[in-house]
C-alpha cells in the first residue's frame, strides 16, 4: 500500500514538473513577456534593460531553471498593476475565500447528491426518481455563468432573499455555492443512483439479505459503501469542475476569490499574477489527485494487495 | 407413514409467480405445492428456465420488484405465511428461520468488507449463543473447516480461493442456525474435486444441526447423494415428486424419466448418451395442456388439456395423463 | 422492445427506416431530435434566414423588448440589445459558431484521442502505462485554467478556443479506445491478420478501428453538449470567441449588467444555450443506453 502511495507521490512530482515546463513555455515562447511589461510606449533601451533584468538573454535551460527556483522558493514574480506586489501574496490574500466556497460546494454536493442518488435507487421508477433524473438532466445541460445570473435576478433582485454579491455572512454563501455545486451535485446523482442501481442487483446484497440484515444496513452499508468506489474515482474531476466554475462563479457574484483573481488580471493583462494563479491551481490540483489516489486505495481493498 | 402426519415446516400450496401483478401476465413458476418436513432434504430439479431459482428466491422474498407483485399464493412456515409478511417479519425469517446459498459463491461476498465483518454482521443478530463475537466467528469458520480461521477473519474476499469462498458464505448463512436451507446450485462454479467437498460438508453441516435443505439443482447424480424427496419442474410446473429411490426406480412421468437418461453412468459410453429433443419453452411460449407435450414421445390428443396432479403411489405425485409404468433400465 | 444496435447503422436506409427508427422513440426524445435538428438547421442556414444583420445595430431600436411585451416590435421577436442589434439574428449567428466549434473540437479530440487511446491499448507495456497517466492527468484538469493562459498570452482566438477544448476532451476518446482495443486484441481474428503478415497499422485500421467505433460515436454525442457549454463559459469569461462575433455566452456576458432592466438580453440567448444542450444530452443518454448501457451514468 505504501509503495503505491509512493509510486503515485512521484508520478504527482513528474506531473508538476511538467505542468512548470508547459506554464514555462507558454509565457516564454508564444508570447514577448517585455512587450507584455512594458506595455506599447516603451523605448527600445527599456526594452534591453528588462531583457537583462529578467535574464531573457541567457539560454532557454538557464532560463528554465531560474524560473523554477524562484518558483520553488514561492517567488511568482510581481503583479504588474495590483501595487507591484509580490502574485503570490495576491494568490494567499483571496485563497480563503475560494476554498470555503468550494468547500460548502463540495460538501452540500456530496450529502445531497449522495442522498438523492441512493434513495432514486432504491424507489426504482418512483416520483424520486424521476426528479433526480430531471435534476441530473438541467444540472449536466445549464452553464453556471448563467445559473448563476437566473439565481441573482430571482432570489436577489426581484424576491430581496439574499444579496446579490459579497462576502462575509452565510447568507452570501447560499447562491454562489448553490451555482457551482448544482453540475457536480447532477454528476453525484448519475452516478450514485446507477452504481447503487448495479449494487442492489448484485449476489452480496441478496446474501446480506438472506442473513437477515435490516433494509437499512443492506443500503447504507453494503450498497453505498461499493457505490462510492466510482464516487471517488471522480473526485479529481469533480475537482477541476468547481476550479472551472470558481472562475465563473466568482465573476459572477463578485467573489473575492482566486478565480475572480485571474479573471481580473487577464483583463488587466497582468501576466505574472495569471501564470501564479495558473501554477498554484495546477498544484492544488495534482495535490488533490494525488489525495484522491490514496484514499481510493484506502476503500477499495482489491486495490491494496495489487503491487 | 408416520413421518407424513407431522406438522410440515413449511407448506407451500399453489405458489404462483407472475411478471407483474395482473393475473394475466406471463407466470413464471405456476400453482407450486410443496411441503417440507424438518431435516428433510428435498432436491429439485429441473432445466435451466424452469423457475427452480425463482422459487427458492420466492421463499425468501428475495424476488425483483416486479416478480415481488406478481407473487401469489401461500407459503406457511409454521403456521405464518412468508408470503403476507412485512419486512420486520422477513428480517426475522432470514437468516434466523430459513436462510439460502447463492447461486454464485464467487460474487456472494462483499468485496469492501473482511470475512470477519461480515460473518459477525449475522452473529450479532443471533444472540441466544455464549462467548464474545470473535470467538464465534473463529468457530464459525471452523465449522466449515477452514484453516487458521482467526487470521482469515481479516482477510478479504479477494485473497481467498473460491472454494474457501464458498465455505465462507456457507458459514454465514448458517450463523444463526436455520431449520431450513436453501441451496441453489451451489457448486456449478467449482471444480469438481472441490464441489465433492463442499457437499460432503453440507451434509454433514445438515446432520449436526438437523435441518431441512431445498437443494436446487440440474444434476440427478447430486440429488442421488444429498437429497431424500425429489421434485421435477419443468416450465414452472412441478411435473413430479416423490421419494429418491421411488423416482430413480420408477419414474412416472416423461420427462423425469427422459432426465434420468441423459445423466451419464460408468457403463454407459458418452457418444451414446440420450438427449431430449428441442428445448424448454420461453415463459412467454409455454403450451396449452401439459407442458411437456411438445416434446414428449408419447404425446396424444388428451395431452392439450392440463393434466391434474395425481398421487400415483404412496408420497409419489405425478402431473401426467398417461404416466411411464415399470421399472427403469430395462433397455 | 427495439433491436438494439440497429439504429446507428440504419442511417441510409431510406424513408420506412426514418419512420421506424421515429416510432421507436418516446416523446421527450422526438422533441429532442427535432429541436436538435432546427439547431443544426438554423446553424446551417445562418446567414440566409437572419432577420437582420446579427452584427448593425439601430441605436434608434435599442434595448427593444421581445415583440408579445409591451414596447415591443414584430420585427425584432426576441428584443434588442443595448447596440440595437437584432437578438434573434444574434442567436442564429451564434448557433452557427457553436456548431462549428462543435464540429471541429470533436473532430480534433476525436481522432487526436482515438488514435493515442488505440496505440496504448494495442501495443499495451510502458507505452500504455505512460499515455495512460496522460490520460488520467488530462481527464481532470480544468481546462479554464489554459484558456486564461493563451487568452492571456495571445489574447481571445476561434483557434485558441478550438484548441483548448480540444485538449481537456481528447482523453475521454482515449480511455474508451484503449479499453475497447484491449477487449478486442487478443481475439482470434486479430491474431488470425497478425500471423498472417499484416502490419501493426493495418491491422488497426482494419480490424480494431470498425469495432470500437461505436463506442466512440457515442461519446462524441455525449460531447456534444459540454463543448456548447464550455465554449459558451469560455466567450462568457471574455476568453473563447472574440467580439463582436455573437457567441451565446458573450451574448450573456453583455446582458449581465442589464439584468434587472432589460432581462431578455440574459434569458434569450441562455435558455437557447440551454435547450440545445439538454436535447443533445437527452439524445446522448437514449444513444448511450442503446449501444452500450454500461456507459450510462458513467460519463461526466
């Protein structure tokens, strides 16, 4: 079990090291970083004083490897318009509010798609059933961007319930996590309500039956526990899809999160702070993979006996 | 005689289950009367599509949805009939009054939890035992003669073979000491060595704590070991039932006998081996009058109409209007 | 009942099979295919049936509401935005942009993905093992994050938005490919070309290509409507579709700050957004659970 969490903590290294070359690459040889700098009205001696200053002149590799150790030691270079400061204390400044907004997301996905996913299984072809089919259905089919502006205009502008935007309170929870939660809590609901639908046809369920289990232990127990194993094989997706959407979300709701973070600096076309939010993201997201790995062999016993 | 005047355990009287609940969807086992006295063995036997499965699933409600509305008639253990009960009633039956053996060992067991979960999930339910739960399910595993069964109790499913999976599920289903078991081809995934085996343990699993056995199967040569009664189905009927010997002797109706003769012996040579001819009807296709008559040698007109059940000898029933008469093997 | 796999195939099978294979669909799945066809239509025909040019506006008929609203004008049926351009046009515009990035992500992702997958699961050992991973990695990234970067790089491009949805939807294709070649290797008629001579290439080609097919079919359906969706989040952001042309999501994008005035420039070109993806997914899901039910539910 341990060497697979090793082997897996290493491929995870390999991956940022190349998600840094691609990140790398990018910045670097599709676009002009001191054009980007400098912006339209620079002289021709700004632009060989930057040259030699952000060390343009030497060798790609060199160039690489510089990047990198800056990178290591958590210096993403400086935002070009937010005061010139440090991107990495611009990231560490709005993170907070990303991940307890994609943290209510998550967990208010989970319990109710898992909810709901269970009990459309077990009430086969009921009323239940079909609503979280047709739940399954608009949450797979609405884009959050627009979600998210129907929610503001009913709930907020011609009802009053809650605020349009800000951050703070509950209240300012409900909406934003309510648009980025509603295609993963679809995806949950698929696919809960399918595994558990495979589960409750299988041999160990009529045997847990047969010895005189009680319906709830049979569900709760012996279906759902196999029913998760798909579950959490999705958690990265899942993942990347609440990153996807923080982006939008907080752009519509004014969320003073990482997402709104990059979105503004592509406006202000503030590279180092976009290539920051990129790299810290990325990582983030290879961590949390590389999470999801281990906790998948950690249910599935038939994973822990493969070498 | 004597054995018959008891009190049957169970008694099973025109058990029909349907696709669905109106009373003209398609059966798929048909006015089923059966009776099983305690520590009997009955086997029954049958093709495969002949409702033997969904007859034991229909003793422990274990039918889908749909069959579930489509079942009918009574089956009364002790007096309480299965069929009327809730589902408090049927935990209670389970396990701890009639409990089963799975079709396919290979896939009874559950491949998240260890051996010892789920073994102790039924011991908990059956409390009139002493000692603490481990040591139970120690003994537990004992009983079906696996080794070092204290380290096997944290093992999975997966690291085990399937014939010691089956041994496992074999214990479990005997954890709380049913009076009656239901076994429905429980070695056809197994070979042959191991399925010996397993039925030498069963028997003597059966013996130990005396309790009666449906063993569901398509092999006469399993029947002739493990069972005292028989029961014949074809096409969701019973056609005949009666003592082991008394049907191996004396088959009374076409089809046994045609079974009979497809069952391979020592001195017979393969190649000559009889087969029936055509095969058993879809649940949707089943004939008018006899079932059978399609492929019987000696269908006649008579055979449109549905034969009645007839006790032909003592304890021996038969479903045919012009049944075999003499002995068996003459040829 | 109907036969399973029949209705992929049936496709030249003239008007009796039209008819048959209409009669075998319940009715949530008729409305879905003929709303799925008037978009196709209407993305074809484009430029031939606006009512207006989707690009001029009047400032004289700005921020019109749709004709049955008071104020409203028959000639502009769904209302104006606040340049006075025609939305109705401006949908029909933008159903043509969708199609086209539909058409030409999936055909990229498609063969791109295929072919990775196929290679990987046919020649299996450390290939397999390393494309895989890039699969595995692929599969979840969050494909936002690349669109900020090149928009931020080169700025908004039809090329770029076709490029990065292409590369978040290749490993879906993959994983399916390498898990139907993987099915299909070892059979005997494969190793029957392989004895006889074939080359590697060609036994792909002819043999393990024709049978994973339509598993793939059915993922590019499912595709479908994730990549509407997703060039619609991307040109929302600023980031997909470059101005003016009039894609769904900068449609969106420009009627957000009306929303409490002029409600139609958000709710027209969303709910078309929303009625085209969620007859394509209805179509997706029917298509899934006739050629192969064990993908149903698992596709995200």
């Amino acid at each position: 079990m341990f060497r697979i969490a090793a082997i897996r903590a290493i491929e995870a290294l390999i991956a940022l090291l190349l998600m840094s070359i691609v990140i790398f690459l990018l910045s670097r040889v599709t676009g002009d970083p001191v054009a980007l700098l400098l912006g339209d009205g620079a002289t021709e001696a700004d632009k060989i004083k930057l040259t030699q200053d952000l060390g343009l002149d030497q060798p790609i590799i060199a160039q690489y490897l510089t990047f990198l150790s800056n990178a290591l030691a958590g210096d993403f270079g400086r935002s070009v318009t937010a005061g010139n400061q440090p991107a990495l204390h611009l990231i560490m400044a709005r993170l907070p509010a990303s991940l307890s907004l994609a943290g209510v997301a998550l967990a208010f996905t989970m319990v109710v798609g898992i909810l709901f996913g269970v009990i459309a299984a077990v009430r086969h072809n009921s009323i239940i059933d079909f609503a979280a089919r047709l739940i399954a259905l608009i949450g797979q089919s609405v884009p959050s961007f627009w979600l998210g502006i129907v929610l503001m205009y009913v709930f907020a502008v011609q009802l009053g319930w809650l605020p349009t935007s800000g951050y703070g309170q509950w209240q300012h929870y409900v909406l934003p996590a309510a648009t980025l939660g509603l295609f993963t809590l679809a995806a949950i609901t698929r696919l809960v309500r399918s595994s558990m639908l495979e589960a409750l046809g299988s041999e160990y369920i009529k045997l847990a039956r047969v010895k005189g289990l009680s319906e709830r232990v049979v569900i709760w127990k012996h279906a759902l526990v196999n029913s998760l194993i798909p579950v959490v094989t999705f958690m990265g997706t899942f993942f990347a899809v609440m990153i996807t959407g923080a982006v939008i979300v907080e752009t519509v709701f004014s969320w003073p999160g990482i997402g709104r973070l990059a979105y503004e600096s592509i406006l202000a076309r503030d590279f180092p702070v976009v290539q920051a939010v990129v790299l810290v993201i990325t990582s983030l997201f290879i961590i949390a993979n590389l999470l999801v790995d281990i906790l998948y062999v950690v249910i599935d016993p038939r994973m822990r006996s493969r070498g | 005689m004597t054995v018959s005047e008891t009190l049957p355990l169970l008694d099973i009287r025109s058990l029909s289950v349907r696709l669905g609940a109106g009373p003209g969807s398609p059966a798929l086992i048909e006015s089923i009367d059966l009776k099983f006295r305690a520590g009997e063995t009955l086997g029954l036997v049958g093709e495969s599509g002949s409702g033997k499965t969904t007859l034991g699933m229909a003793l422990l409600r274990l039918l889908p949805p749909l069959l579930n509305r489509g079942l009918s008639g009574q089956m009364l253990y002790q007096g309480e009939d299965i069929a009327q009960m809730d589902q408090a009633g049927l935990t209670r039956i389970r396990g701890g009054e009639i409990s089963m053996i799975l079709q396919d060992p290979m896939a009874s067991l559950n491949p998240i939890f260890t051996i010892g979960n789920q073994l102790k999930e039924g011991l908990r339910l059956h409390a009139t035992q002493n000692g603490s739960l481990e040591e139970r399910a120690i003994a537990a595993l004992e009983s079906v003669r696996i080794p070092s069964p204290k380290a096997r109790l944290h093992n999975h499913p997966h690291q085990m073979s399937g014939g010691m999976r089956q041994r496992v599920v074999g214990a479990i289903s005997l954890t709380r000491a049913p009076r009656l078991l239901i076994a429905d081809e429980p070695t056809t995934s197994l070979d042959v060595t191991i399925q010996y085996q397993f039925l030498e343990l069963l028997k003597d699993l059966q013996k130990r704590a005396s309790m009666a056995m449906l063993f569901i199967t398509h092999d006469f040569g399993v029947v002739a070991k493990m069972c005292d009664r028989v029961a014949v189905m074809y096409a969701g009927q019973i056609v005949e039932q009666g003592p082991v010997r008394e049907i191996f002797r004396h088959p009374k109706h076409w089809y046994t006998s045609a079974l009979l003769d497809s069952v391979p012996t020592l001195d017979q040579a393969l190649d000559r081996l009889p087969t029936i001819s055509g095969s058993p009807p879809a649940v949707a296709a089943r004939p008018q009058g006899c079932r059978f008559h399609p492929r019987c040698p000696n269908a006649r007109a008579k055979c449109l109409e549905t034969p009645p059940i007839a006790e032909i000898a003592p304890a021996h029933d038969v479903r045919c209007w012009f049944p075999l008469d003499g002995k068996r093997g003459a040829a | 009942m109907v036969d399973t796999s029949s209705h992929v195939r049936r496709s030249g099978g003239g008007i009796g099979a039209i008819y048959r294979f209409w009669k075998s669909l319940d009715w949530p799945l008729r409305i879905a295919l003929a709303l799925l066809l008037v978009f196709v239509l209407v993305a074809v025909l484009g430029p031939w049936i606006t009512p207006h040019d989707p690009l001029k506006g009047y400032l004289r008929a700005r921020l019109l509401p749709p004709a049955w609203r008071d104020g409203g004008d028959w000639s502009y049926v769904f209302g104006t935005d606040r340049l006075g351009r025609d939305i109705l046009s401006r949908i029909i515009a933008g159903a043509r942009i969708s199609l086209t990035v539909c058409v030409l992500v999936i055909a990229i992702a498609g063969v791109l993905g295929t072919m990775i997958g196929t290679v990987a699961g046919y020649f299996g050992g450390w290939c397999d093992r390393v494309l895989m991973r890039l699969v595995d990695l692929a599969l979840s990234f969050p494909v936002i994050l690349l669109a900020l970067l090149l928009a931020a790089i080169s700025g908004p491009s039809f090329t770029n938005i076709i490029i990065v949805i292409s590369l978040t939807l290749w490993s879906q294709y993959a994983r399916m490919a390498r898990g139907e070649t993987l099915k299909i290797r070892n059979e005997d008629y494969v190793d029957l070309a392989r004895t006889s001579g074939l080359s590697d290439l060609a036994i792909i080609r002819r043999h393990i290509l024709p049978n994973i097919a339509p598993a793939l079919i059915v993922i590019a359906t499912l595709q479908v409507g994730i990549v509407i969706v997703l060039e619609a989040s991307l040109s929302f952001l600023g980031v997909g579709v470059p101005p003016p042309a009039p894609s769904w999501g900068s449609m969106v994008a420009d009627g957000r700050s009306y929303i409490a005035s002029a409600w139609w420039l958000c709710m027209m070109p969303g709910s078309a957004i929303v009625i085209t993806v969620m007859a394509v997914n209805l179509l997706g899901d029917a298509l899934a659970d006739r050629i192969n039910p064990a993908l149903r539910g698992r596709n995200i």
